[in-house]
C-alpha cells in the first residue's frame, strides 16, 4: 500500500514538473527574437561575469568574434545592436520595454509558479 501511494505521488511530481516546464516553455515563445535577445542581454551585462558578449572581440587565434549565440539563435553584434534599437523606438524608453515584458509574461509565470508550488506541496 506504501508503494502504491509513493507510487501515485511520483506520478503527480513528474505531471506537475511537466507542466511547469510547458508554461516556462508557452512563456519564452510569447516573446519575440528580440525581446528574449533583450532578456538575455539584461541579464548577462547586469549579473554575468562575461560582460564583454556584445561588443566586437578578438579571439584566440587572431580572428575577429562577430557573432552572440542567445537562446540558440545566432547573432552578429551589429544586428543585435540595430534590433535592440528597433525595441527601444518601439517602447520609447527601457523602463517601458520592462513593463511590456512583464504584462506579456505574468500569467505564464503565475501558472508556472502554480505548478511548482504543487510539486512542493
């Protein structure tokens, strides 16, 4: 009877944990190329200690770096400067950018976090 209800639990857990990740999902393709290239970019010059991604490089071998890899989509450091401006005109300021995501992702985040809450509960 013990194996059965660990079991049963089990079975909830994985649901659970597979519907949050779906809703983490539903939420990242709500968003366009270049407001995730946004979020990125926020998170990797605010908290990353690669702080230098976005700007022309050097590589080891000589050659010019042009190009950024986010959310495996593949960049090069003009095109994500020009489509970042384009967001930027787009919403008027940064502080406006923020909003608009965060409206665009509340209620996928809200059902994740519901999920996740059962998976802990």
């Amino acid at each position: 009877m013990g194996a059965t209800e660990s079991t049963g639990q089990l079975f909830n857990h994985l649901r659970d944990t597979k519907r949050f990740v779906e809703e983490l999902n539903v939420a990242i393709e709500s968003l366009s190329r270049e407001e995730r290239g946004y979020l990125r970019y926020r998170r990797d010059t605010e908290s990353h200690p690669a702080l230098n991604r976005y700007r022309l490089a050097v590589k080891k071998d000589g050659t010019l770096r042009e190009e950024v890899r986010i959310f495996d989509q593949v960049w090069t450091v003009e095109n994500f400067d020009d489509e970042m401006r384009g967001l930027l005109r787009l919403h008027g300021s940064e502080p406006q950018i923020i909003v608009s995501l965060a409206k665009k992702l509340s209620g996928p985040f809200q059902r994740a976090y519901e999920h996740l809450v059962a998976i802990a509960g």
